[in-house]
C-alpha cells in the first residue's frame, strides 16, 4: 500500500510511514500527539459509512465524547417488521407487509423507508460500538450544508460538551455526471456537505482550539476520476484548506486523507466491481480504520495530505 504526497512517495508499512529516497529509506521524526484527557470529538457524517468505522477505532484509542453530525433521522424500527441488514431483503419483507394501514404500498416509499431505516440501524450500531469501549457518544441531526440551523446547532453542543478538541470531517455526497452535462446544482449538492459544511465549522469553532483536525477528501482529487470533476473539485479545495491550516497552526495535527475506493460506504457492488476491474485494490473497512487512526494520533505534523490506496490514472 503506499501513500502518495505531491511532494514524493511514502510507503505505508506495518509501523510507520518511510518516506522513498533513492537508496536509502528515511524515516519522518515522529511526534508524540498528546491526547487531551477527556477529548471531544466532532464527526460528521460520523454516524455512517466509513466515517463511523473511523470514529469507532478513534474511540477505542481516546475514549472521551463523541458528537456524530448526520441527516438521517433516527426512525423507530416497526415492531412488526422483521429485522434485515440488507437492502433488498428489506424491501422484500416491506412488501410483504404492505397491506398494513401503517406500512409503505408502492416501490418508491417501500425503497425510501428500507433505507431510512436501514441508516436509523447503522447509526445505532455505531453509537453502540463507540460506547462498548467506554467513551460517550451522541447522534445529532443536522445538514452541515445549511449554515443558519449548523452554527445554531454547534453553539448548543458547545454549550453542553465543552470546547471541541478534535474534528473528522467526514460527511459527503456524490452527484456524478459528466463536464458536460453538470450544472450548478450538482456542484451545489457536493459543495454543499464537503465545503460550506467545514467553512461554517471552522467559523463556530476556533481552529487553534482543535488539537486534531482529519479530513475525508478522495484520491479523485489527486488523480481526476471520470464523472466525478465535482467531487474531484471540492476534494481537493478540502485538500488545500488542510495545508492552509497546518500552516497557520503548526501544533494542531491536520491530515486531509485522498482514500482510494473503501469496501463499503458510497461504493457500492457495481462501483467496487468497476474499481476491482481497474485493478484498483478497495481498502478494507479495518485497514483503513486502522490506518486514519494511526495517521491522525501518531504521525508526524508535516505529512498533511496523502493518498490511501492505489494510484490510478484518469479512466
Ligand atoms: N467510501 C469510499 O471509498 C471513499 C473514498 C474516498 C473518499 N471518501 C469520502 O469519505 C467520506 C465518507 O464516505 P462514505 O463512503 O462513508 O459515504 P456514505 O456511506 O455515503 O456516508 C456519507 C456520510 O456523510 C453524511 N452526510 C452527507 N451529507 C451530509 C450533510 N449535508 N450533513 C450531514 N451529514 C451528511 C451521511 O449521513 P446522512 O446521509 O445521514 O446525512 C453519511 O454519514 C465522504 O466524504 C467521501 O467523500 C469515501
């Protein structure tokens, strides 16, 4: 596996990143990240995906509050529904009950609800494996895009938690398209998470506050990725917020992670099948878990931003 820095390669072994200089390997000093006592971490987009398989191995490292930030609301599982983990399953057992006054009829509610209440169970199994190592955990609902309703909702956490001392920037979105064919709306939808969402963050909360600052970009910014010059775009503004804050504030570890494609969260089957036909390896939901919380406590200030997985080129 190896990590790519615009500015040379690094080879991710098994204890470290080395950084590859013509023969001879020279290992980066490592820095002792001082974990506060009691930290506070803010996660969006933490409650799901490969986000929430981060959080959970941060809290087995820090213990201490975590407050995950995602839309989803967290519907009641019906009593008369059997429980599914899959999709398809769960629209089939929907169906079965759709002669229910309380139940969805055509496929379209049947799909909706399926996955509202499939995000409702991913998000109460997050909270539950964060807490099962001690630390707290909370779910909050809130659309980190919609500036007005996010700051009033950061200044009531505050309130109660205490100042945040680590953030995870996680929650994001794809709206897929060809050049061409991309309008402004579809820039909006990816902008609105990835980009209004830490802008407004960063505005509630002081950035010298924050002794961690991990930020979820992708290795489309690095690399192009067909279909995806809006996602690609605002990656890469997350990628260049990083270096900008680790300049202005040296003592906060600020990492802007490009993932190359994950086994699970927005890669589906048929992306996985397409990246796995590219010859492009997925980064399993462990490794990579393991490989964020790693970078984020125990590497040094100076790798800010990196690509986890395989290069590839653009299609
Ligand atoms: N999976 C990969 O292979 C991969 C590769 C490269 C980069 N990434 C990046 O990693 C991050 C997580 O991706 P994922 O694969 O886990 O995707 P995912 O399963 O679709 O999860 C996305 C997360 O973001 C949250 N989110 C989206 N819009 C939000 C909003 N407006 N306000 C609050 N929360 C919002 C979602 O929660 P709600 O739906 O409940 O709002 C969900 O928790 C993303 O930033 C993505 O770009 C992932």
């Amino acid at each position: 596996m190896s990590l790519i820095l615009s500015e040379g390669t690094y080879t991710l072994s098994n204890d470290g990143i080395y950084q590859d200089v013509p023969g001879e390997i020279v290992r980066p000093p490592s820095t002792a990240s001082v974990v506060p006592e009691s930290p506070v971490w803010l996660i969006t987009g933490g409650g799901r995906g490969v986000t929430a398989d981060c959080a959970i191995e941060l809290a087995k490292r820090t213990g201490g509050s975590f407050i995950l930030l995602g839309r989803s609301d967290l519907v009641a599982w019906p009593a008369w529904l059997e429980r599914e983990t899959d999709l398809k399953a769960l629209r089939g057992a929907l169906a079965k009950n759709s002669g229910r006054a309380d139940a969805p009829k055509t496929p379209v509610e049947i799909d909706r609800f399926a996955r509202i209440l499939l995000a409702g169970a991913e998000i109460v199994s997050t909270l539950k494996a964060i807490e099962s190592g001690g630390a707290k955990a909370r779910y909050v609902q809130a659309d980190i895009g919609d500036q007005a309703s996010l700051r009033t909702t950061l200044s009531r956490l505050i309130n109660e938690e205490g100042p945040v001392t680590g953030l995870v920037h996680g929650a994001g979105v794809l709206s897929d398209g060809f050049a061409e064919a991309l309008g402004l709306k579809n820039f909006e939808k990816v902008f609105s998470p990835k980009v209004t969402g830490l802008e407004t963050i960063l505005s509630c909360i002081k950035p010298s506050a924050l002794r961690y600052i991990g930020l979820f970009s992708s290795a489309s910014a690095v690399f192009g990725n067909e279909g995806q010059s809006n996602y690609a775009a605002a990656n890469e503004w997350l990628n260049n917020v990083a270096v900008h804050l680790a300049g202005k504030i040296p003592d906060t570890q600020v990492k802007a992670f490009c993932w190359g494609p994950w086994q699970g969260g927005m890669v589906d089957e048929s992306l996985a099948r397409m990246f796995t036909e590219r010859g492009i390896g997925l980064i399993s939901k462990q490794e990579g878990a393991r490989i964020f919380a790693d970078q984020l406590l125990n590497s040094s200030h100076d790798q800010v931003r990196f690509v986890v997985g395989d290069e590839w080129g653009s299609a």
